[in-house]
C-alpha cells in the first residue's frame, strides 16, 4: 500500500470541506433553525436583539454584497474553511514539537 503524504493529506481534506461548504450549502434548509422557530412559534422573536457582528462582511451566513443567497451562502463557507484552516495551522504550527538539537 503507497503512503500517503502529509501535505497531500490535508490537500484533499480541504477539498472535501471546500465541496461540501460551497456545495451542499446550495441545498441547505431556508427555514428557521430551532431557537428561531421555537421563537417564532412562542412569540418573542420580536425582542430579538442584532448580534455584535450583524454589519460585518460575513454575518447571516453570507457575503455582503452578493445578491445571490446560494451563491453568497457557498462562498462565505468556503472563505470559512479558509480562515479556520489558517487559525489551525498557525496554532498547530506554534505547539508542534521542536526538533532537539543535539551537539
């Protein structure tokens, strides 16, 4: 059996992320997730309050911008799985175990 390589590894985990973000959000459900239904059905969904973030680039699961929902909604997952991939290197990178110098 060939081994597979590290890098090619994580190559193809991120193609599997980036299909499925920018894919299968294009078949997502459209209805409310259960606290906004339980919100909607009780009846305080009025007394809702934006979140921090609600103007930022990202916020509601899409791109500002972009007219498209399924569009909008398959790019900002994809712009996700980048950041989070990053985030997770970078600390993955920090925490690794340095190799011991022997003299």
């Amino acid at each position: 059996m060939k081994k597979l390589s590290t890098n090619k590894f994580i190559a193809a985990g991120f193609l599997v992320a980036a299909l499925l973000a920018g894919g299968a959000s294009y078949y997502a459900s459209s209805h409310p997730d259960g606290l906004e239904k339980v919100a909607e059905d009780i009846g305080f969904i009025d007394s809702a309050k934006d979140s921090a973030v609600a103007g930022s680039p990202l916020a509601d699961y899409g791109i500002k911008g972009i007219d498209n929902a399924r569009v909008s909604g398959g790019l900002a997952g994809i712009l996700g799985i980048i950041a989070t991939g990053a985030v997770g290197g970078a600390l993955f990178m920090f925490i690794r175990k340095k190799p011991v110098n022997k003299k």
